[in-house]
C-alpha cells in the first residue's frame, strides 16, 4: 500500500495509536499566514509561526494527529541529541518547548520528547522494501532522537532539514510522554511555505533536487483541517542553517 493511500485511509491506529480529534482548542479552520522577513545582506530569513503556549490565556493543547505509517520502533534506544546519525543536508537545528495547559501553561520539565522524520529524499529509516516506501532503510536509525525536558521545558535537537514526498506537506513527528512514560501526546509540526520553497528550489549543492513541495499545509490530509497551533516559526539561511522554534501544549 503506498503511503499516500495509507494517509487518505486514516489508518492512524498503528502500533495502538489512534488519529485521535484534537483536544481543547481543536483544529480551527482558520491557517496562519507566515510573517517573513529577509535579510538584505546575509540571505536570512525569519517565518513567524504559532504563539500558542505563550501564556495562560493562549494555551490550547496542540491538536493530536497520526502516528504512523513511520514511528520509531524502539524510541528509548535513541537518547540523543544530534539526530543526523550520517545524513547530509542543510543544518537544522530543532528547539521544542512543552507547556503544561493544566498548570497555567507553565514549563513542563521532565517530559520525554521523541522526535523523528524524513531524510531530504522523503525516506524514512527503519522501515523500506515496500510499497509504503520502495527504498529499504529497515537497519539503519536516522533522523530519529529522544531528548528529556529542562527546567524551561526545552528540548533542543541537531538534524537536517527535512524532505517531502509526495501526498504530504513537509512535517516532524513529536511523541511526548510523561517523566513516567505515560503518553501525553503524539502530534506533528508544520513548516511555513517560504522556508521550504528556499530550500527545495535552491538546495540543490546540499542534495535538495526534488523541487518544490507538491501538497500544501492547507491541502494535506494532516493539517487541512487547522494548522494554527502546529505551525513552527523558523528562521536562518541555507549556509548557516536553520533553526526551528515550536511550543507544544499538553495536558501534564
């Protein structure tokens, strides 16, 4: 089964996962229109995003969305902070705060924060030889990491930056779970179209050669039902990096 079918099918269950409905504040219709700025002289750019978790009264729990069809098979193996684990591409670094909505929107700390996503090609590791995903990539862990939250609730994560494929806009999977292993939350975040478009039409010294994204936040059977609370803000330039900034809410 191809992977775009797998999603159009809903098949969020997998491994025990459900595609659940979003908690409170659900998944509004209404899309965010990213705010960029550019830099004249240095190439950076900044695409503003969510401010949800901002404070007590802009707090609501980031929707939950599917797991799978690629979640990691043994996620507390991969305590790391540098995910790259040998894949190439413009650096990528990943800054994901998680607030509290049951403490007033305070600082989780403690929280374990499983991250995972594609490789600039669109792949997954772990998973392949199939038609989820032709490439076989069953024994090898990339782009996969677990981090524990600080005093601040932060989780900072060294990657690339993601890929596409086809049927998907561009997205990181976020698993996060109690200092007792109790699962809170399993959501995605989404990326503002400009920085993608950077990237995938003049990435290509650093592998990007796909092109541009072919699905769209607002068309992608993810995020098309509301994407204001998953948005990241991100900011950077293809020769230095970039780097993203995203608060989840959860109930703790």
């Amino acid at each position: 089964m191809e992977r775009k079918e797998f999603l159009k099918r809903g098949f969020g269950s997998l491994l025990g996962i459900a595609a659940v409905a979003p908690l409170v504040g659900g998944c509004s219709k209404t899309e965010i229109d990213p705010t960029t700025t550019t830099g004249t002289s240095t190439g950076t750019s900044t695409s503003t995003g969510s401010t949800n978790g901002s404070s007590a009264s802009n707090c609501a729990v980031t929707p939950s969305e599917t797991e799978g069809p690629f979640p990691t098979k043994s996620p507390a193996s991969y305590v790391r902070k540098d995910i790259t684990d040998g894949q190439t591409g413009v650096a990528f670094t990943m800054n994901i705060t998680i607030k509290n909505a049951s403490a007033s929107c305070a600082a989780l700390a403690g929280a374990l924060v499983d991250v995972w996503h594609c490789d600039k090609g669109g792949n997954y590791s772990e998973y392949g030889g199939t038609g989820m995903q032709s490439t076989n990539y069953t024994s090898v862990h990339f782009l996969r990491g677990r981090q524990t939250t600080d005093a601040n609730g932060l989780v900072s994560f060294t990657s690339i930056f993601p890929g596409w494929y086809s049927g998907r806009a561009p997205h990181v999977h976020v698993h996060i779970y109690n200092a007792s292993g109790k699962s809170l939350l399993v959501t995605q975040i989404a990326f503002p179209y400009d920085i993608c478009t950077t990237v995938y039409t003049t990435g290509q010294s650093y592998g990007y050669t796909k092109g541009k994204q072919d699905t769209l936040n607002e068309k992608d059977n993810v995020f098309s039902d509301g994407f204001t609370t998953e948005l990241a803000t991100v900011s950077g330039s293809l020769s230095g990096g970039y780097t993203l900034t995203h608060t989840i809410v959860v109930n703790g």
